[in-house]
C-alpha cells in the first residue's frame, strides 16, 4: 500500500509539470524554492533557504516542504544534514514541519522492516540516517532512535546489521555522550557487541560493527605524554614568527641578542635557514636580523651563509617536491642577504657575501647535475634563478657586473630552452624578470641560436685568458746576461773565472734554452687546438 501510494504521488505530480508545460504555465515561487533546494550545499545557503520560505509560508506550502524533504534522492546523502537543518530550523515557527517529517519517515521505517526481503538497501540507509541527523538536532526523541536500534537487534541479520551501523555512525556519539541518553545507549552497545561474538557474520558485517561501536564508543587508553619543551627556543619561534615585522627588526635583533649564544646558536641558525615558522613576506625583514646579530656576533652570519648553501645544493641533489617552498624562501633569503651586505659600505658589512658566491650558486642551479637530477619536464630550477635574480638583480647594471650577469642570462636561455615544454607561469616569471633586470635585451627563442651564443662567448673567454697568460709569461720571463757582459762585470771586478763557475753558467745556458723551446711547442699545441676546435664548430 505505501510503494502505491508513492507511485500514485509521483504520478500526480508528473502529471501536473506534464500540464503545466503543455499550457506553458509559469511556476510559482514555492516551485522554484522547492527546485532549488538541491543546490544548497552548504549551512550558509540552508539558513537563507529557511528566511525565503518564511515569506511564502502556508498550510499547502508547508505539506510540499515536508514531502521535497522526504523524498532526497538516495544517491545524495551529502544533502541529509542540510534538510534536517531546515527542517529544524523551520520548526522553531512551524512545529508542523517537523512532526510531518518525523511521521514519514518513521512509516517508512516500518514498512521497510515489514518486507523483509533483501532489496532497497540505499533507501534503508538513507531513512536511518535522516533519522538520526533529527535526534542530533532534537527534532526526533531518543526514543525514536532506540526503537528503530532495537527493531534491527531483534532480527540482526542482512540489511539489519547494516541499518543499525548506520543509526549508530549518525547519532551513536551523541546519545552516548549526552548524560540523560548514555546508560540506555551503552546497554544497546553491549548487546550489539555480543550478538557479533555469538553470530557468524562475514568479515564485512564484523568491520562495520567494529566501526560503529568503537565511533560511539572509543577505546580507553593513555594519552600521549607530550615532550617538554625548552622555553627559549619556544620564545624564539614566537619572535620568529609572530613578533618580526618591518617595524620590530630592531626590537627583534636587540631581544636574541641576549640570548645565551653558546648554547642556542646551533639552534637559532637552524631556525633562520629552514623557515618553517616565517612567512614570505617577513624574509627580507629575517634577513636584516640577521645582519643585526652579525654585528653583535660574527659567526652568526658567516654560520648562516654556509648552511644556506650547503642546504640549496643539497636541495639540488634530492630535488624532492616537499622542499620546493622551502627552497623557494631560501632563494629569497639569499638574494636579501646580498643585498644587505652590498648596500652597506664595505667596512661596516655585516657578513662577506660578494657577487662570486652569488654567482656560482646561479651556474649550480643551470650546470650542476643537469643530467641526474633534474628531469626534463622539471623547471622548478628555473623559478629558483628567477626568485634570486629578481631579488637581487637591480645591483648587476653597471661595470663588470653587467657583463657577468649578461653571460649568465645566456646560459639560463640555453638551460630553460633545452627543456621539453615550458609552462606558463615560467614563462610569466622570466618575462618580469627581464623586464625588472634587462628590459631591453632580446630574448633567444631558438635553442640552437642559444647554443651558437654560448660557444661564442666561451670562445671570447678563452682566447683572452690564453692572452693574459702571454702577458704573464712575458712579464714574469727572467732577464738573460749575455756573455759580453759577463766578461765586462768579471773585468771589473778583476776576478777569475773557475772550471765550476764557467760549467754551472752553460747548464744555466741550456737550460733556458730548453725553457723557451718548451715554451714555444706549448704555444704551437695551444694554436692547433685551437684550430681544431673551430673547424669542429
């Protein structure tokens, strides 16, 4: 009788929307409340739907609230807690809404536990779950739940076991913790528990008992004893991280530098490199600190600059996403604590930190160990060249500088063009970094143009260094005494010559004649080389 009775309604109200479209009827606003109640999805949007149907409340409006609520499509469970909202909600003003709701459900229930067979298990566990977010919201009795509980111990088998699981996963927890429900709820526990010793269940069955038994009931057991923690080392994370700012640098130097160094410098330079606790605005700000206890305490600073090149090559070699932030900050430290160090004069910089350093971290991230650890769909090196230049590029514009940062773009355009494919917020990144460093040099977008570029300038390079080392040997070249005056400084001196003498004076002789032969043939391979290097480009 109740399967026709809802076939018999959803009949009517097909026929109704088939009518009302055939006379192109326009729905009403109930209609389109009703329609609408499956997108809201959050509390937010459930409280705005219980203001907007108090402006269309009556005694016809509220019968099709209760029976949109009723019927909540069993493939959506997400939607039950926000229907016993309204529900509740609504009840505050219109007890009829939730009494209405209640006594459907619970006839459907009933007439569930009649059939007996072993079909509709979706809308078994869709009515027992509404059930049971009502008891939550006080709109249903506990006795409600107790007997829907009961009715499924009496006859623990099949869908039963998984009807009560689902009453108990819902309200389970509530009524055990609440002092007026927890003696009848923790008897209803205990024979559950023994019926699933007594019965042979599958092991599915047995894990949804255990399941909703232990959410109701958690095992007893010790607490976790919490290890002690230093306090200065709490307040210097709580310097760190809540205190520094752009105004409280000062403040902040001026509170750890009177800290007991000897023991928790170890752990403050830690603290600076990983910035677990420090946000990325406050970088810049962690980077003056660390300018301020340099003056207090040299190794401070030049403690930091080591872990912090020791950490980003170490980052180079794992190259594990986890750290990618990490490394990213630490990018942004070091460009900040060059910055500190070259706008200073050079007597009062707090650390050494020259442009050589810099630059070689910069071939590190293009050069190092391209092949074995960096993939070739990888380009997070290159968001790491882009923070560091970016950072501390402005100081790269004029003199040797220029030229220096100048070659190293051209091997970055070499490195970013070797990749497979480049995304887009790389290509973002690089396009503001050389609009802040060199907006007016032209991109390379060949990598065999890149290539042709790189060995030019390595060319140049080399053929300059073999001219300084000319220049060197020319300079540093010892200055031979001819014979003539050899005779003249002995005249002068009125001495004689000995057997030793004039022997020790030929090696010397034909040793520096082997000297410049040796000199000349090193100079002949250096030119053939040289020759067979560009006949090969």
């Amino acid at each position: 009788e109740r399967e026709r009775e809802r076939e018999k309604e959803a009949e009517e109200e097909s026929a109704a929307a088939a009518a009302s479209a055939d006379s192109k009827h326009v729905p009403s606003k109930l209609d389109l409340f009703l329609c609408s109640l499956s997108s809201r999805v959050n509390r937010d949007l459930v409280d705005k739907a219980a203001v907007e149907f108090c402006y269309l409340n009556n005694r016809g409006a509220r019968k099709r609230l209760v029976r949109a609520l009723y019927l909540v499509p069993r493939t959506e469970l997400v939607l039950i807690p926000l229907y016993a909202r309204l529900a509740a909600t609504l009840a505050r003003c219109m007890p009829d809404v939730g009494s209405g709701l209640v006594m459907k459900l619970e006839d459907e229930f009933r007439y569930q536990m009649r059939q007996r067979n072993q079909n509709n298990l979706e809308t078994k566990i869709r009515n027992i779950r509404f059930i049971g977010e009502l008891v939550k919201f006080k709109l249903c009795s506990a006795g409600v739940a107790w007997s829907c509980l009961k009715r499924c111990l009496d006859s623990f088998t099949h869908h039963n076991i998984d009807v009560a699981c689902a009453l108990l996963e819902t309200c389970g927890r509530f009524l055990y913790r609440t002092p007026e429900t927890r003696v009848r709820t923790n008897n209803l526990l205990t024979t559950m528990w023994k019926l699933k010793a007594a019965k042979t269940l599958d092991m599915r069955q047995v894990a949804l008992i255990e399941n909703a038994f232990y959410h109701c009931k958690p095992p007893e057991g010790s607490a976790i004893a919490a290890k002690p923690k230093d306090p200065v080392k709490e307040y210097i994370k709580h310097l760190l991280s809540r205190v520094l700012c752009k105004a409280t640098v000062k403040e902040v130097v001026k509170r750890m530098g009177v800290l007991p160094w000897e023991r928790y410098e170890t752990y403050v330079v830690k603290r600076f490199v990983k910035m677990d606790h420090i946000s990325y605005a406050n970088i810049k700000h962690l980077a003056g600190v660390i300018a301020g206890l340099s003056r207090l305490c040299e190794r401070v600073g030049v403690r930091c600059i080591d872990v912090l090149l020791e950490s980003i090559r170490q980052g180079l070699i794992d190259n594990a996403p986890r750290h990618n932030q990490r490394r990213l900050m630490q990018m942004r430290l070091l460009g900040e604590m060059f910055n500190h160090c070259v706008s200073v004069p050079r007597s009062a910089r707090p650390f050494v930190l020259g442009d050589a350093i810099l630059f070689e971290v910069l071939y590190q991230l293009v050069m190092f160990r391209v092949r074995e650890c960096d993939p070739p769909k990888d380009l997070f090196r290159a968001r790491l060249v882009c923070t560091l230049v970016s950072t501390s590029g402005a100081h790269f514009e004029h003199g040797a500088a220029k030229h220096k940062m100048d070659a190293f773009l051209l091997y970055f355009q070499r490195y970013v063009l070797s990749k497979a494919f480049i995304p887009l917020d790389v290509e973002f990144m690089m396009a503001d970094m050389f609009d802040e460093v060199r907006p007016r040099m032209q991109r390379i977008t060949s990598l065999v143009e890149a290539c042709e570029k790189v060995a030019r300038l390595e060319e140049t390079e080399r053929r300059h260094s073999v001219g300084f080392k000319e220049e060197a040997l020319v300079i540093s070249a010892p200055v031979v005494v001819g014979a003539e005056d050899k005779e003249a400084a002995v005249g002068e001196s009125g001495g004689e010559t000995t057997d030793s003498e004039e022997d020790g004076a030929e090696e010397e002789d034909e040793e520096e004649a082997g000297g410049e032969e040796e000199e000349e043939a090193e100079e002949a391979g250096e030119e053939e080389a040289g020759e067979e290097e560009e006949e090969e480009e």
